[in-house]
C-alpha cells in the first residue's frame, strides 16, 4: 500500500475514534518515536566510540598479570 494512501486511512480510522482513545492513540505514536530517536542516538554514541582513539593504548598495553600470579585456580 502506498504511503500516503496508508497514512489517510489511519487519520480516517482515528477520527472515528472518541477523545480517550486518539490520546492513546497519540501516546503510542510518541513512544514509537521515541525508539526510533534512541536508535540514532545509540547508533550515534556506537559511531564515536568505535572512531575514538581513546582506548587505543589498551590494544599494545602489556599484561600485568599472567596465570603464574594466581594463588588458587577454579574450575
């Protein structure tokens, strides 16, 4: 179904509606953008911090520690 032809069918359902319900109506929508705002922002927040260099001295860090130093191991 073509966008706009969907989209006037949902406005005609909701103006079917009584006043209760076209507010949850209206709630469900903002949640629905709200996902989609968390999304690019998450996505946003991914992007920086797989370009950021700010980590980069943990992939030639020597490790401190080996299993030597261990007193007890678990299994």
């Amino acid at each position: 179904m073509d966008r706009n032809l969907l989209i006037d069918s949902i406005v005609n359902k909701i103006k079917q509606l009584p006043e209760a319900k076209i507010i949850e109506v209206s709630n469900f929508a903002d949640f629905l953008l709200s996902k989609i705002d968390d999304g690019i922002l998450q996505d946003g927040i991914q992007k920086i911090t797989s370009e950021s260099k700010a980590f980069e001295y943990l992939l030639v860090e020597e490790d401190i520690y080996s299993v030597n130093d261990l007193k007890e191991k678990y299994n």
